[in-house]
C-alpha cells in the first residue's frame, strides 16, 4: 500500500519551528505593546513637605526629601525608585523665592516636577535699652531718654525707625522692619515724683445756692509716692454764685512735656426761696431811717421805746462810734437792714463785685452788733437812681441777682423831704403826713443822722396813732414799694 505521508526531514523540522517562534515572538510583541499602550507607564513624584514651603531667613536650608517611581494603569507602581536629580539651590541669606526642580529619565523620556520655597525674615528686631547711672526720672520734669538702639537680621541698623510712647509709669519701644516684624520693649520708669491723681473735695457736683462769693470746696493732689502737689493744681473756669446756672470747672497739673492730669466739677447755682408778700391788715406805716447810726439814733430810740413803735433801720459803716446802736435796735424789735457800708455811688456801683463787697462788709457789722446777718437791704439811692447810669445795666443786674440770692429791698413811696429837699422839721412832717394820706401801707424814707428829721418823728407818729394807723417793721414778707428801674 502506497504511503500518504512522507517523515518529515530535520531540516524542515528546524524551519517550521523557527517560523512558528517567529510568529508567538511576534505576537508576544504585539501583546506588550497593547499593553504597555493600555498602561501608559510613566513616571510619579513625590515630595515630602509641602510643595511651597517658608525657611527662616539666615536658616540652614534642608531639603525634606523627594523621589520618584514608575507607574501605569494596568501595572502599578514599580517597587524600584529612579533617580532624580535636583536642580537649583535655596541660598538662606538672601529673602527671596526660589525654585528647586527634580528630574529623572525613564524610557527615553524626561519627567520633572518642582518645589517653590521662600526664604522669609521672621524674626523681629532686637531693641537694646541703655540707661544712665544716677538718673532718677521724675513725672514733673517729664522722662528725659537714656537711649536705645535697635537691630534687625536683615535691615541691619533700624534705630532711627523706633517709635516711642511715653505712658503712665513706663517707655514703650516699637519698631517695625521691612518684612512687618515686630519688636516692643517696655522699660519700667521708677518715678521719685511719679504721676499725681487730682481728688476733689466735696466731689464732682456741687450745688449750690446763690450767694455773693463762692470759696472752692478745695482739692488734693497726691501720687502713689507720697508727694503732694496740690501747690501745683491750676484752676480753670469760673463760678459766678450769685448768677443762676451751671458751671464747670477744671483742675490740672501739666508737667514740664505737656502731660496733663487734670479732674473737673461741676458747680450749679441755684435761686434761693423768696416768701411771698403778705398785705398787712388794716391801715400800716412802715418809717424807715438810713444812713444811721449816727449822733441822732440814741434820741430816736428812746422816742420810739416811749410810744412803742417798731421802725427798720437801714445802717451804714459811716459812724463806726454809733455802731453800737444798731445791737441796741435789734434788741428793741426793730428792725436791721443793710443800706451801704460806705455810700459811696461810684464805687458800690462800679461792678457786681464792688457792690457785694461793700454790702458784705456792712452785713459783717450788723452781724457783729446784732449776732445775726439780715435779709432787707436798700439801694443807696433807691433801686430807681440814675447815678449808677456811668455803669450802664448795674441795678438791672443787682436787682436780679440779690433776689435770686433770697434778699429782699426795699424802697418807699412816702418821702420826707430830708435829703435835700427841706432841713426844717414842720415841713418834714407836713411831707410824711401829706405822703401818707390815703395810702393803706406807707413806706416811709427818712434819716436819722439829720437832727430835724430824727424831730419830726414824734408828731408823725402821734397823728399816725390818733388816725387808725399801725407802725410795724419791715420784714421779708413786707410790700416793697418797688420803683421802676431806670438803669
């Protein structure tokens, strides 16, 4: 039987095995590059550290590390690290940013990843204080510097960019460099004389009432050392007593570098109470006598203890031999009141103060004869008088300010003639008796320094008594036969 198949020879053997490798090499090949296009292996960096990072200028710089490694989708990381090679250097002297790129070469390609670092100033700077032996600062005279110096890492000598403040018991030293670090120093200053803190007496709000002078409550100004400079305290603002109203006043003490201290009170006036007038009953004369006492008033007294009538004496300092008879008066029941100390229109009507003061005076006398200060007053002149016109407003003012001070004055509207209109004693009395017909309260002005005047007094009052009338004493509550005020 024929043979179908032929055994086939080495040689042939050989190249079909050749070619069959051939082909699964191939297709080996084609298998690994599907692959290896499906992975897309590459190269992957890691730092340690942030990738931006901050060094202190002046630092050794250390580099906190880096490598890289092979990676694909399909295969992973590779376990082997690749060389990386770092380029650029951080130079920590010199503020600035730097880069630092790392590189390595895998598969015939380039890969490279990078790091940002600043190099930054964060140390403020240093501030040195000098001091000088023996000196002993003192808060009148103000802190007179020791010196200082100030240096910084980059900016070197920044002394003149110190800033100083001068507080309670201590220097502050600032400065600042050109990266915005802060250095502050605080030196301690041991005051022999240290700051003073003002208390007032009596407190920060006073009230008052109205009244001719006002005396300051008064004030300490001490430190925490034990000195006292109250001595130095300055008093601002003025506190008028005898004006309704509010006012402030500030106390200080400036030293010698304009630092002040200083406290303030408030001082409010307020009027005083006035009764009100009460219309006596019946048919009433008021005989009032100013200018007293004089060498007259003794006579006069006795007359009016004869009949017992009361008058009001309105008293002057003229005669300071009769003083006495002002207590004597009082102690009668008749009654006191101030008319001027020295009568003297130019110079009680020259300002409020003037007129307060010569008024004071005469009450110190009436106090000293009698033990008590009064509250009626007469107007030399009358609250109607034009001498006082070379001060234009005086009266308006005075009148206003003696009623808001609680004092009541008193005018008349019966004249006697006495004060240069007669010097005889009839018609004196004629001009009472004719001023006080048909009135229901007279106020009537004599003298009783004038002889003749001090004479007519007994007929006044026998035809007063005869004629259904009543003597009574002014009091604060007694009609004030005001005029009007021509100035």
């Amino acid at each position: 039987m024929k043979k179908l198949f032929r055994k086939p020879n080495r040689e042939q053997l050989c190249r079909t095995m050749k070619l069959v490798a051939a082909v699964l090499t191939a297709y080996a090949l084609i298998v690994v590059l599907i692959v290896q296009l499906v992975d897309g292996r590459h190269v992957r960096f890691y730092l340690l550290g942030d990738r931006e990072i901050y060094t202190a200028y002046g630092e050794e710089f250390v580099d906190p590390g880096r490598y890289a490694v092979s990676t694909g989708r399909i295969t992973g990381e590779g376990e082997a690290e690749l060389p990386v090679e770092t380029i650029g250097e951080v130079d920590s002297f010199t503020l600035g940013t730097y880069e630092l790129r790392y590189t390595t070469r895998y598969r015939l390609r380039s890969y490279s990843t990078s790091r940002i670092v600043h190099v930054v100033d964060l140390t403020p700077p240093d501030i040195r204080l000098e001091s000088v032996e023996g000196y002993a600062p003192n808060w009148l005279t103000g802190y007179e510097e020791e010196g200082f110096t100030a240096v910084d890492d980059c900016d070197g000598d920044v002394t003149a960019r110190v800033e100083t403040h001068l507080l309670d018991e201590s220097v502050e030293y600032s400065v600042t460099d050109s990266s915005g670090n802060t250095a502050t120093v605080i030196r301690p200053l041991n005051y022999t004389v240290a700051r003073p803190e003002i208390v007032l007496t009596g407190g920060e709000e006073l009230q008052i009432s109205a009244q001719m002078s006002y005396t300051d409550p008064g004030f300490t100004a001490l430190d925490d050392r034990g000195n006292d400079l109250s001595d130095l305290v300055q008093v601002e603002g003025e506190v008028i007593p005898y004006q309704i109203g509010t006012y402030e006043q500030v106390y200080s003490i400036t030293n010698a570098l304009g630092e002040t201290v200083s406290a303030a009170r408030t001082v409010t006036v307020t009027p005083v109470w006035n009764p009100d007038t009460v219309e006596p009953d019946g048919y009433t004369i008021y005989l009032t006598f100013d200018d007293g006492p004089g060498p007259y008033t003794a006579r006069l007294l006795d007359l009016l203890a004869k009949y017992n009538v009361k008058v009001t004496f309105f008293v002057t300092c003229l005669n300071p031999d009769y003083e006495d008879l002002v207590g004597r008066a009082f102690r009668e029941g008749h009654s006191i009141g101030v008319h001027s100390a020295s009568h003297n229109y130019y110079s009680i009507y020259a300002s409020e103060e003037a007129f307060f003061a010569d008024f004071e005076k005469a009450e110190e006398m009436i106090e000293r004869q009698t033990g008590s200060r009064t509250r009626i007053f007469r107007f030399p002149g009358g609250s109607s008088n034009t001498v006082s016109s070379f001060n234009p407003g005086i009266m308006s003012r005075l009148v206003r300010d003696m009623t808001e001070m609680g004092y009541q004055y008193f005018d008349w509207n019966v004249t006697s003639g006495d004060a240069g209109g007669t010097n005889k004693t009839n018609v004196v009395v004629d001009n009472i008796i004719d001023g006080i017909y048909g009135r229901r309260t007279a106020v009537v002005l004599q003298h009783d320094i004038k002889d003749f005047s001090v004479a007519a007094v007994e007929k006044v009052i026998v035809w007063g008594l005869r004629s259904g009338y009543t003597f009574m004493p002014l009091d604060e509550t007694s009609p004030a036969a005001h005029h009007g005020i021509a100035n």
